[in-house]
C-alpha cells in the first residue's frame, strides 16, 4: 500500500530549517566554548549535567543513557573514557546483577562547577538575550508538548 507523502509547506519548511540552523549553531558554538575555555568536552558536560541534576550525582547507567538518547554502547566508552579521567566511577548495583550506577566524582563536579557559569553567561548572551519572555514561555510550552509525546513513543 503506497502512503502519501505529507509535504512540509513553504511556512512549515521555513520555520523548521530554521529551528535546525538555530540548534545546530548554537549547539556548534557552544560546544566549541566549552572546548576552548573550560576544556569540557560537550558529552562530558551533558553527563555531568545529568548527574549533578540527580540525588546523590548518581544514576542508573541505562537511564542516564535514555536521558542523553545515546546508544549503550556509546554510553559504555563514552563513561569508561571519563571514569579513567576520575570525574565519574561505575557503581555496581547490587539488587541487580547486570544493572550499575555512573556517580559524579569530587573532581567531575570540581569541572562542572568551574566551566557552567561561563556556559550559562554565552547561553543568556548567544540566546536568552535574543528572545522575549513571551517568545520564552511559548518556546518551553512547544518543546515540553513535543518531548513529551517523544517520550510516547519508543525509540
């Protein structure tokens, strides 16, 4: 049975390639700022980010996978790469055998705590500075009405 392709509208192409542009370089220059003057790489900093916004800095390793949409296996090198750099260690979950947890370190949250303010200052200054609070709360209600029916559907 042949579907019909639903084509994006001149309007509907307009604002999603530019949302994709928007993303793709704020995420680009970000990524390089915290690079360059924090010396944290992006997928470290989205994993402590996820760590430090847990009790304890502490969450179960699929979770934090399913939180960051990354694969096992490169949650799997992605965490060993940072527990040989002491900023998180593997905890074995003892309630389950083939479970285990990723705690932040003293020294990953040492490197969190010094590279978010400059993180959150090129955040308010690259966006935050550039939309109205009006523009704000209507971006959060559509990205919230969007991840919740990602969250839906599995991946």
């Amino acid at each position: 049975m042949e579907q019909t392709v639903r084509w994006l509208t001149a309007e509907e192409q307009h604002a999603w390639r530019s949302f994709v542009r928007m993303h793709e370089r704020l995420m680009g220059r970000l990524s390089r700022l915290l690079q360059t003057e924090s010396k944290v790489s992006p997928a470290d900093f989205a994993v402590l980010v996820e760590l430090t916004d847990v009790p304890e800095g502490r969450q179960r390793f699929l979770d934090l996978a399913r939180a960051l949409e990354w694969e096992k296996s490169r949650m799997s090198h992605h965490i060993a790469r940072m527990v040989k750099r002491g900023l998180v260690v593997r905890d074995e979950c003892p309630e389950d055998g083939r479970g285990a947890f990723v705690v932040i370190t003293d020294e990953g949250r040492a490197m969190i705590e010094a590279a978010a303010p400059r993180h959150v200052e090129a955040v308010r200054e690259l966006f935050l500075d550039n939309v109205t609070p009006a523009e704000l709360r209507l971006l959060a209600q559509v990205s919230e009405r969007v991840v919740a029916k990602l969250d839906e559907e599995p991946a």
